[in-house]
C-alpha cells in the first residue's frame, strides 16, 4: 500500500486501505457499514463496521468531525464525510490493514496535527451541569463579577467550546424580555 510521510514517519491513507480491502480475495463478499451514532448542526460521530461473509462483525471504528473545526475549509460542508472516512480507516487498521508502520492513518495523523493548531479546539466543552448554572445566573440576573450579563457570556464563550444549542439559548435568555426587564432594574439601583 502507498504511504504518506508526516514528520518522518510512513502513515496509510484510508483510500489505500479501501482499495486494499475491497481488492483482497481475504476478503472477499465481505462488507463495510458505517452508521450515525450522532449528529447535529455542529459534530458528527459515525460507526463503521466491518462484517466477513457470514455477516459475523470483525472490527469496529469510531471517528468525529465538528462542522465548526475553523482548521478545516472542508469541514464546514462535509463534516459528516470526513468522520465516516475516519471511521473506516479506523475499522480497518483495526481489522489489521495498514498498520505496518502506524496504527493511525494519514488522515488522522493530519486531523491531529490540524487540531492541535487550533486555540479552540484546545478548550473544554461546556457541561450541561455548567451550562444550566449560566442559564440560572441570567435567569436571576446575577452577573457575578462582570458588569453584565452580556459580558458573562462572553466570557463563557471565551473559556468554553458549545454546542450551538447552548449559545444560541444563552444569548436568547440574555434577550428575553423578562430577563431584560430584571437587568434594566438591576442597572438602575
């Protein structure tokens, strides 16, 4: 099988694991099948399974993308592609493809380095626990140490990475009437 050089070290692409599989008379009538464990407007995680002939499962990998990898220009549209690639570079190197030099494949290894890049991806998700506290504080108007609640979820934004969901509730409760009403009492005292 061809190999990519990264860094010094001999990496399989996944198509070359692909090619190698469906061409091998080992494994012949055998088959690939990649299923969502999850997805949403913001990461896809995928499953890919390798099954013989008799339908009897022989390896299994998993693989994400986050459609928000601001590394990734490909991302952005195909998040989901990427993570079922991944993934079935994953199955494979598991089923023992391509895993002469590295268990890892080329696609992985770049995903890795691309990653490790990025400031972003560098911080830790917010927690649904963390995530209900900050929707509490807006609710009872409690900017804590900022001076207001506009700058609290700034700053949560600055420390967190979220699900889309998450921000977009945020800043609808730091929108909410109510809530504003409380504010501009707040600020008035």
């Amino acid at each position: 099988m061809k190999t990519i050089n990264i860094k010094g070290k001999e990496y399989v692409p996944v198509h070359e694991r692909v090619i190698y599989f469906r061409g091998s008379d080992q494994y012949k009538n055998w088959s690939i099948i990649t299923e969502i464990v999850n997805m949403d407007s913001e990461i896809a995680t995928i499953k890919a399974t390798i099954l013989n002939e008799e339908g009897v499962v022989k390896a299994t990998g998993h693989a994400f993308e986050l459609q928000t990898d601001t590394h990734s220009f490909v991302n952005k549209t195909s998040y989901l592609e990427n993570a079922e690639t991944s993934a079935v570079g994953r199955a494979l190197g598991l089923l023992g493809i391509g895993i002469e030099n590295s268990f890892a494949s080329a696609d992985e290894i770049k995903n890795a380095q691309k990653q490790q890049n990025n400031p972003e991806l560098q911080k830790p998700w917010l927690s649904k626990t963390q995530f209900n506290k900050a929707i509490d504080r807006i609710r009872g108007n409690d900017p804590g140490e900022f001076e207001s609640l506009e700058e609290f979820v700034k700053n949560i934004e600055e420390q967190f990475r979220m699900k889309k969901a998450y921000r977009e509730q945020l800043k609808d409760e730091i929108n909410d009437p109510f809530n504003k009403a409380l504010q501009n009492a707040r600020n008035k005292m």
